[in-house]
C-alpha cells in the first residue's frame, strides 16, 4: 500500500486559517474550548490541535464542532 502524500505548502496554510477562524467564531460566541468539547463529544487535545492547524478534522467533526458553536459549517471554513 503507497504512503499517503503529505500536505502541501498550501493545503497547510489553508488548514491553519481553518483552525484560526474556529477559534474566531467559538470567541465571538464567548465559548471555551472547554465548553465546544462537552457540546459536542470531542477531546480537549484533539480539538486544541484542530484550532492550531496541526490535525486535519473529518467533516463529521466540523459538524459537530459548528452545531456545539451554534453556528452553520460553512461559518467555520471561510
């Protein structure tokens, strides 16, 4: 079985503004990364690292994310 092929320079800086604006919608809803994580079921460390651009989220985890912000997927991806 091939090796996956990492992410380029590109996709890289896409998923760090990803986890950036994340972490914009959570504040201006006045949430913690706390509270995101008992909304929607997701550990601490692995939503920290979804915020910080280092782990790439399936999209079943993007849902869960927008729904325990309130707020539409298409909010988090901009």
């Amino acid at each position: 079985m091939p090796r996956p092929t990492p992410p380029t320079d590109r996709v890289l800086a896409r998923r760090r503004a990803v986890g950036e604006q994340i972490r914009r919608v959570r504040e201006h809803h006045n949430l913690t990364q706390h509270d995101v994580c008992g909304r929607s079921g997701i550990d601490i460390a692995t939503y920290s690292r979804i915020e910080q651009g280092h782990a790439s989220p399936k999209l079943d985890t993007l849902i869960r994310i927008a729904e325990a912000i309130g707020v539409d997927l298409a909010e988090l991806v901009r």
